[in-house]
C-alpha cells in the first residue's frame, strides 16, 4: 500500500517508520524544511529507543521517503495519514484543530482516485465529519473515505506498541475503507492482534476515553498512597493487592508525582470541554485533572516537609526532569511546578536529566549537571523526580559520601525504605512508612 504521512512529529514519524517496516511504501511529509533535511540525514527529531535505526533501515530499503510538500505523495497515495498536532487551546482546553483542518484544506485539491483519509492525531468527537465536510466542500468530486484510527503509542516504548498493540481501533463510515485499512495492519495477523471496526464518531471516543481511564487510574492509586501515608498502610501492596484481581488489572497502579505529557494533561482537558459542550459532563475526569493538577503542587511541599520545613539556602539534587523516562519530552512534566516552588522557596537546585535537553531553557534557573552522581555533589538532599534505568541502580554509598545532608526523597518508589534507612538516610517516598 502506498502511504501518505502528513506530519512528522512522535506520532507521525513513529507510525510512518513502522508501516514502512510492515512493507508499505510510506513518504513522511512536514513543512518544517530543516526537519525533513535532518531525517534524511537519519538525525531524528526526538529521542525514541530505536527509532534512528528504524528510519535508516526502511530508508536504505527504498520504502521510507521524506518530503516537504504533499502533492505527490498524496496524488498516488491509497491512504493519507493526518498526524499533525492537537494542542489544547489557549484559555479554554478545547483542542486546537486549525493544524488538521488546515491539512484536510490542502490535501482535498490533491487526491486523485479513491483515497482513506485517516486521523491518527488525537481528535475531538466529529472531527472526521468535519474534514469529509471540508474536503467535500472543496472538492466535490474527490472520492474520499474518512477514517479514525487512533493510536495508543506510550512514548519510550512507541515501536513495541505500534507493532505490538493490544488492540487496534478503526472508526468508517465508508464500508470501503475497511479493506484498505485491514490491508494496511495485515501484518498484525501473525499476532492476532484484535482490529476492532466501530463507527467514526465511537472511535474518536474511545481514544479520549482510553487515556482519561488511565490518567483517572494512576490519580486514584496516588489518592491512596497519600490515605496510605495517612494511615500507616503501604501503597506498593495496595496496588498489588488490587492488580492481582483481573477486573482491576495491575498496570498504571504505580503511584508518584502525578502524570504529566503530551497526552494525558491534555486529552482529559478536552474531553472534559467536549462532554461539557455536549452537556454531559464527566465529572469523574473533571476531578482528576483537579486532584492531578494539586498533586504536582503539593510534591514541592513534600520535599521540604522532608527536609525539616525550611529549605532556604539548602542545595537539592534533582534527578529526572523529563515526564517519564526514555524520552526528552518535558511537556506537563512534574518537574516544572515541582523545581520552581523548591527555587521560589529558597532552595539551590542542581539536577541532572539523561536526556531533558529542553530542561535547560525551561527550567533555567537549575544548575545542570552531566550526570547522577555530578547531582549529589553536596546536596543537602537528593530528590529522585524521573525513573530512569540508570537512577535504580545508584551507587548509594558513593552517594552518601559525595551528599552533604542524608534526605533521600523519592517520588517514584525506586528503592526500598529498608534498603535506605540501613544506609543511614532519610528516606521519603511514596505512600509508604519511611
Ligand atoms: C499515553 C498512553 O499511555 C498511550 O497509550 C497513548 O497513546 C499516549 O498517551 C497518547 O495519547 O499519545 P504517554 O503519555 O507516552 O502515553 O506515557 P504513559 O506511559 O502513559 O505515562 C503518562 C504519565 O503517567 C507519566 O507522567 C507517567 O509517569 C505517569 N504514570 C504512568 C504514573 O504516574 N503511574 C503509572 O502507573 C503509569
């Protein structure tokens, strides 16, 4: 199948590079001129586990392209992919659609012949009716099917969950875009992954539901592990002891800062306005964007209860900036309303992330380090804020030596409060008895 990938961010590139993979001929297309020279030099636009190798790979193969325009790609295209950006809009977290409209504009005068247009941008309920809308408008001759596909891509682990998806969830209207589309995963086969056929309007739903779900998931086990330091109970055994029971299931039971990203912050803020302007409000949702938002906050006050109420003139090592780890994405990431409340409170920060290169600019008061034990250097307390793989297997006596105080706060729950307390540190962490 010949694809045609508008957009060249997280989510364009990573699916444009898999489908490559899966045999299809796929051109990735973005305005950004610099970009497209950059991917063409195999220099990636963001940092994803072997993403560059992926793109180097189906490129020297012959079956990943890059381009800066969409004309020909599109003319010869079975399926145009539109991955452009979401944001949430300025003031009132409906999600801004001017990027996808703008591409449905330019894409109707070049189709030719009969074409699946696909949103796999995260979309609001009825946007596809409204790009059939526009490109019928504009081209009332253009034979289009408009299709919902959205993609449920953790980034870090992106590549694994597009080849290897638990589901894959397809919105039509137009009974013929089922074979293009059943086509296109037909590599999933092997796995028997389910694809799941709905109408448009459902799909575009369940994506918004799916991560609302989560994002609510994560804000309940956080609401427990505060009720667990509360009351002398442990978070970690709480959600083991509820994951176990297959109706709840274990994962996203991992209690921390509150969650942050491109997506989930964003998505559950749109899928609020929408249910509002539908008049049916989701409370539920409503409420973990509240508690979620006041988490983040209220990590700042932790780490200076954890460091006697004052932190002012006191140095605090910081380590992880980015939202999660294996990624550089510092989007909605806790770090940035955690670090400022330390520096606004008077704290010194110095902090090292293995890849929050944007962390310099946005966080520009921090003093960066390259590396974790750089970090320590006579801190008064080490605050582990991002999980990184390196970050779990610390040398926790070089550790000690190098800190001037004994504070270890950790927001991910990466080591055991035993471990520590035989170190002789203090340690903090969450939802657990120190
Ligand atoms: C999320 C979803 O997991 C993907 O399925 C979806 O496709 C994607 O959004 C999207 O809409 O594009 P992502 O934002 O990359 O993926 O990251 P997650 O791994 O879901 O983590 C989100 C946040 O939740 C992070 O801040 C993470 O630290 C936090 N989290 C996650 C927890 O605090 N606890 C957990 O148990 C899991």
């Amino acid at each position: 199948m010949r694809v045609a990938m508008i957009g060249t961010g997280y989510v364009g590139l990573v699916s444009g590079a898999c489908f490559a993979d899966f045999g299809h001929e796929v051109t990735c297309i973005d305005k950004d001129a610099g970009k497209i020279a950059r991917l063409e030099d195999n220099i990636m636009p963001i940092y994803e586990p072997g993403l560059d190798t992926l793109v180097a790979n189906n490129v020297k193969a012959g079956r990943l392209k890059f381009a800066t325009g969409p004309a020909e790609a599109v003319a010869a295209a079975d399926a145009v992919f539109i991955a452009v950006g979401t944001p949430s809009r300025r003031g009132d977290g409906h999600a801004d659609l001017s990027y996808v409209y703008a591409v449905a504009e330019e894409i109707a005068h070049l189709v030719q012949g009969f074409t699946v247009v696909v949103t796999k941008s995260t979309v609001p309920v009825g946007t596809g009716d409204e790009i059939e809308a526009i490109i019928a408008k504009l081209r009332p001759d253009a034979d289009v099917a408009v299709v919902s596909n959205p993609e449920f891509l953790r980034e870090g682990a992106a590549i694994n969950d597009f080849k290897r998806p638990d589901r894959v969830v397809v919105g039509i209207e137009d009974e013929r875009a089922r074979a293009v589309m059943t086509e296109l995963y037909r590599p999933l086969n092997l796995n028997e992954t389910p694809i799941l056929f709905t109408g448009r309007r459902t799909s575009e739903l369940i994506k918004y539901a799916a991560n609302a779900f989560l994002a609510m998931k994560i804000t309940f086990i956080n609401e427990m592990a505060d009720l667990c330091e509360a009351v002398g109970a442990d978070v970690q055994q709480v959600a083991r002891g509820i994951g176990l029971d297959n109706r709840i299931g274990s994962k996203f039971l991992h209690a921390g800062p509150g969650y942050g990203g491109s997506c989930f912050p964003k998505d559950t803020l749109a899928l609020v306005r929408t249910a509002v302007t539908a008049g049916s409000p989701v409370r539920l949702i409503e409420t973990t964007v509240e508690v979620n938002s006041a988490r983040k906050k209220a990590m700042a006050a932790k780490i200076v209860a954890a460091m006697g109420g004052d932190v002012a003139g006191k140095t605090i090592g910081v380590l992880g900036l980015t939202f999660k780890p294996n990624t550089d994405d510092m989007r909605d990431a806790p770090s940035l309303d955690i670090v400022p409340a330390l520096i606004a409170a008077g704290a010194k920060v110095q902090a090292y992330d293995p890849q929050g290169h944007e962390a310099k600019t946005m966080l520009a008061d921090v003093d960066m380090k390259d590396g974790a034990y750089e970090a320590c250097e006579g801190a008064d307390a080490l605050v582990i804020l991002t999980e990184w793989d390196q970050f779990r297997a610390l040398d926790l006596d070089r550790v000690k030596e190098l800190m001037k105080g004994v504070a270890l706060i950790d927001l991910r729950n990466v080591y055991r409060p035993a471990e520590l307390k035989g170190r002789g540190f203090e340690y903090t962490s969450i939802g657990r008895r120190s």
